[in-house]
C-alpha cells in the first residue's frame, strides 16, 4: 500500500518536490471512464498521483485537505459539462489545469469498450500539457 | 486532547511534530502527541500525502508543514 501514499518532503522516500493531484471525473460515458484511464497513466508516467474526485465531491475533511496540500491541482473532465471541475468550484478549491478529453478529439459515447489506441494517444497528447 | 501526526517519519513529518510540541510549549497546554506511521490508519482519514495533522480526530492540513502560530490556533480553539 506504500505506493498509494504520497509524501510532500524532500527526504529520500518516494515523494518529489512538487505534490501534483491529478483527479478525473471518472463519469460512466467512454470519455469518463478515459479520463480515469488518464488518470492512471499520468500517475504511472510520474506527472502526479491520482486523487480522490468523489472524496472532494463528498467533502470527505482528509480529501479536502490533501487537495489543499497539493502544489498543483489538475482536474480531468471527460466532457464539456465539467462535472470534476465544478466539484472542485463547489469546495472553494482552486484548479490549476483542466483537461477535457472531448478536446483531445474523442466523441462522447455510451461504449464502455475503450480502443487500446485511443486510451495511448489521448495520453500521449495529455503527458504534453504537463 | 489527542493529536495525531500523520507520516512516515521522514523530514517534514519529523518538522510538524517539533512544530506541534513547540505549540503545546507555548500554549502551555497538555495533549497526547501520537505519530501514526500505518499507512491503513492514515488511509482512514481520507489523508493521500503526508504529513498529516489530526486533533481529536479531525484533519486539520495535509501534504503541508503547518506554522506553529496555525497549531496553537487550532489547538486552542479545541
């Protein structure tokens, strides 16, 4: 469980200088369910570590916080409704980048079957916004 | 009063502990100063980076080393 936790110091555990939360709308529709595709791949890929979106939305005191402490907040929509984003409005926390998968070029569908293809490429243009 | 601190002992989590004695020292108050190093427990408050700071089990900060004037105030509005 050591991976799932981030550390904000500078000592020579897993933790880097800059603490980037990278939260995903994480919706039903395809571009939600990529976006919390992306979400994994930006973590894995070392660009920030992936939050809780539901813990803001639920105003979860911990979640709250840890989003406070975060140097960087990246909110990842799947659409243009914007619904991690206004999580984030709804709880007074300020967001840094916002990146919306329907602007990366994928249609909004009800298809839970995600192209290989697509999840690599939208993260290959979304590793670029960083 | 019960305060936790949140963290794998490493420098920040060290710092906010010195912070938060160096608060009590100057309040002059007494609390129970706990460090909690399991990962599950800190899992349990919500808390994903550390260091975190818990009295009497609310989270008051999070990923940051919290100023000692930010302890007192939190410990004496308890």
């Amino acid at each position: 469980m050591t991976e799932n936790m981030k550390c904000g110091c500078e000592c020579e555990c897993e933790c880097e200088s800059e603490i980037v939360g990278i939260y995903p709308c994480s919706g039903s529709a395809n571009v939600g369910i990529i976006s919390n595709q992306l979400a994994i791949g930006l973590t894995k890929a070392g660009k920030g570590k992936m939050l809780c979106t539901a813990g803001i939305g639920a105003k979860i005191p911990g979640q709250l916080r840890s989003a406070e402490g975060c140097d960087r907040v990246v909110v990842i929509d799947g659409c243009p409704m914007n619904c991690a984003s206004k999580i984030f409005e709804n709880a007074g926390i300020a967001v840094d980048e916002h990146i919306v998968v329907t602007e990366l070029g994928v249609k909004k569908t009800r298809d839970m079957d995600i192209e290989d293809s697509i999840l690599s490429e939208s993260l290959e243009k979304c590793v670029k916004l960083f | 009063m019960k305060i936790e601190i949140l963290g794998t002992g490493c420098a920040k989590c060290v710092k906010t502990k010195e912070i938060v004695e160096k608060a009590l020292q100057e309040s002059g108050l007494q609390a129970d100063v706990v460090k909690v190093e399991d990962y599950e427990t800190i899992l349990s408050y919500g808390v994903m980076i550390t260091p975190g700071l818990v009295i009497d089990g609310e989270v008051m900060i999070a990923g940051r080393i919290p100023s000692v004037d930010n302890v007192k105030n939190w410990i004496i509005g308890q």
